[in-house]
C-alpha cells in the first residue's frame, strides 16, 4: 500500500491556478509524479491545477 502523504511530500506544492483566476477552466500542467497502488489506485501529482478543493470531491485531489 502506498503511503500517499508521504510520497507526495516528495514533490513541490502544486500551484493553485484557481487563486490567480476563479474563472480558469483549464490550464496546461506538468505531471511531476505518479505512483500505482496494486493496479486499484493511481495516484498523480501536478505541477498546477485549476481545481478547488470542494470540485475535487471526496478529497481525490489534495493540493
């Protein structure tokens, strides 16, 4: 099983493009790591993101 706080910690903060523009709907981002939890769960961390914590729904993406 992955340690996903862990492994995340690992990489820079995601920029949160919804700070800068609240009505961005999408943006060019750079995958900066992916991890595979038994081929059930995958896991990805991006270099920035246009999604809020509340779109992202039941705390799938953590920023």
């Amino acid at each position: 099983m992955v340690d996903v706080n862990a492994w995340a910690r690992r990489f820079p903060p995601t920029r949160k493009l919804y700070e800068e523009d609240s009505y961005l709907r999408e943006a060019d981002s750079t995958i900066l790591g992916c991890a595979e939890d038994k081929g059930v769960r995958y896991y990805a961390v991006f270099s920035e993101t246009v999604f809020t914590l509340r779109q992202a729904g039941r705390g799938a993406i953590r920023v």
